[in-house]
C-alpha cells in the first residue's frame, strides 16, 4: 500500500482535513514535534479532482536543506524572534545576483528549478529567485501571512524608477503586525523592517525609514560614507512597491526582461553581492568592492580593486562559495536609460 505523508499545514482547512479523514481512513501522527497527516495516494487525486488543487511538492524539495544552506539551526516555530533570524540567515549565506545571465544560463521561474540551482547547486540568483523560493521556505514553516509583492527599484545611474514588477518583494503578517521581507537587495535589511511610515529602523548595513504616499511605499537607506576626514551622509531611495499581492507567475515576463534587456542592471552587468557580519561584498564585471560596516550601522567605507578575469573563478569560489559549471563572461556596460517615467 502506498501512503503519501504531507505536513498538515498544506492542507486548505481544517474541514478538508476532516473529510480527508471520514473517506480515507487517514489519521493524524505526531513526529518529531511537528504534526503530518498520513493520507492514502487515492485521497490525493480525489482532492484535485473536488478542488482543482495540482500536487505540486517536488520530492527533491526539502526544508531540512535549505536551512542547513542558509546556516539556521533554530527553532522551526513561526515567531517574529525566529523569521527575523532565518532572514538575517538566508542573507548572509546566499549570494545576490545574476551570473547565470553572463554564463548562457536561462532563469526559469519554476520552484524545484529555484531549489535545485540555489540549494542543490549553492549558486546566487536575484529577487524572483530568492524571494521566490525564501516564499515558498515560509510557507513549509507555517507562517501563513506571506505575499508577494511588486516593487520598483531606483537606479541611481539613470536617476529613475524602472518599470512595474522589476523587483520582488515580500509582506508577511506575523503576530498582529506586518514587516517587509527581502532576501535579493545588494545594501539591503539584513532583517525584516516593520511597515510603519516614518519609523527609522537602524541595522548593520545601515538605517532604513519606510515612507508611504497614496498606497505606494518607499524603501530608504541612510549612512554616511567615507572615513573620518572625508565623510558623506547619505541617503537613497533603493526602491518603491505597492500591497498588491502577487503570484510568482505574474512576474515571468519581467524576469525574461531583466535577462534580455540593455535597461536592465542584470543584462548589463555581471554582478554577485554578499553580505557578511560586518561587510558587504560586491562583483561587478571584473570590479570587486569591499564595504565595511561600524558596528553601529551609521557608516561604511568602500574599497575596490580590478581584478584579472582569470581570478575571478577563485574569487567567487573563495568569498562567495560559488562555483559555476559554464564559462562567466563579465560584463560591466551602463543601463540604457528607461524609455518613460514610471
């Protein structure tokens, strides 16, 4: 007899649970502290046939490891003290970026290819990878208040919005309070920021203030930049985004634009960004920045350096623990200016 065993937080509610119940014969069990509904393969077809549900988990898709990917060893209780901590985990272990794009790999937004390439293969990938696939860790988890969202960054370069969903964003809901989640940023949080406009939330990497004008959220992040005799305060927009929640299909067309599209930062540039305690580190093309933070998060200072293309393996292999299986072309071209104002 074949039995299929699903943690019971897949399960749409609690009366589906129980109908499961009085047709199959399944029954409840208790492992490892986490509660499973052990259901009969035939209870599965009769739930997409009543539902139009699909079974979707992938077999090679495990929780278990991709906590062991990012470094958590803690609790797997939904809590505020526990997301904050898988946050700072997933960013400080998971490169950003977009290296597959200058390797002539295709980004196809499909969750056990997500899972493969980031946890199986320890590559990088950029926001509908991450927060794609960090989505899809919150639900395993139980956090149940989990949206997507679409968001719009702010190039510096071109001094201008690019277009709607060019990035991807999430909102969870957790303990009567909502906070902004984003795994794929370069001078990101670190940890989930409270969505309350106005409030100044300092961190290592810097103090992010969320504003809100008309149902459209900014994300900004102040410092000051330099060393002590030659300082700079700053402060930037790093980008916009809106409570429209969002299925990670709705972002396909964007994520093919950011892999074939001269006003993109990824098509443009070859680029790999970590976070590490106390430091940031960025490759774009054959340029590697290093950015130092004070324990305080109110300032930082940069170096960077050129380095030969041939070192540029052993580089990533050595700082960001990447190693690519085709050829990294680096590329490192300005953005083409955006067509409209968005």
């Amino acid at each position: 007899m074949f039995v299929a065993v699903v943690p019971i937080k897949w399960a749409a509610s609690p009366w589906i649970v129980s109908s499961f119940l009085s047709v199959n014969g399944a029954e409840l069990i208790q492992a490892s502290g986490e509660y499973f509904t052990t259901l009969l393969a035939c209870a599965l077809s009769m739930y997409d046939r009543l539902w139009g549900i699909r079974w979707q988990q992938d077999p090679g898709m495990d929780v278990g490891k991709y906590l062991v990917r990012i470094g958590y060893r803690g609790s797997r209780r939904p809590s505020l003290e526990n997301l904050m901590e898988i946050h700072s985990c997933h960013v400080l272990k998971v490169p950003f970026g977009s290296l597959a794009i200058h390797c002539g790999e295709d980004i196809v937004l499909e969750l056990p290819t997500l899972y493969r390439k980031v946890v199986d293969q320890r590559r990088e990938g950029f926001c509908y990878e991450l927060n794609g696939l960090f989505s899809w860790l919150l639900g395993q988890l139980g956090y149940t208040g989990v949206s997507l969202l679409p968001a719009q960054v702010y190039s510096p370069e071109t001094q201008r919005f690019g277009p709607p969903r060019e990035h991807l964003a999430l909102l969870v809901e957790l303990e009567e309070r909502r906070w902004l989640c984003d795994v794929a940023y370069g001078k990101g949080f670190r940890r989930p920021l409270i969505l309350e406009a106005g409030k100044e939330q300092r961190q290592e990497s810097g103090t992010y203030t969320l504003t809100e004008d008309q149902g459209t959220w900014y994300v900004r992040r102040s410092i000051i930049n330099g060393d002590s005799a030659q300082m700079c305060a700053k402060e930037n927009t790093l980008y916009k985004f809106t409570l429209a929640s969002q299925r990670l299909e709705d972002f396909k067309a964007m994520c093919l634009y950011q892999q074939t599209s001269p006003r993109s930062l990824f098509f443009s540039k070859s680029l790999c960004c970590l976070h590490l305690p106390g430091s940031l580190i960025t490759l774009t093309g054959r340029r590697l920045t290093i950015t130092q933070f004070t324990p305080s998060g109110d300032r930082e200072k940069s170096v960077t350096m050129e380095l030969e293309e041939e070192r540029i393996p052993q580089v990533l292999r050595e700082q960001f623990g990447i190693m690519l299986s085709n050829k990294l072309v680096p590329k490192d071209q300005d953005i083409m200016q955006p067509s409209t104002h968005y």
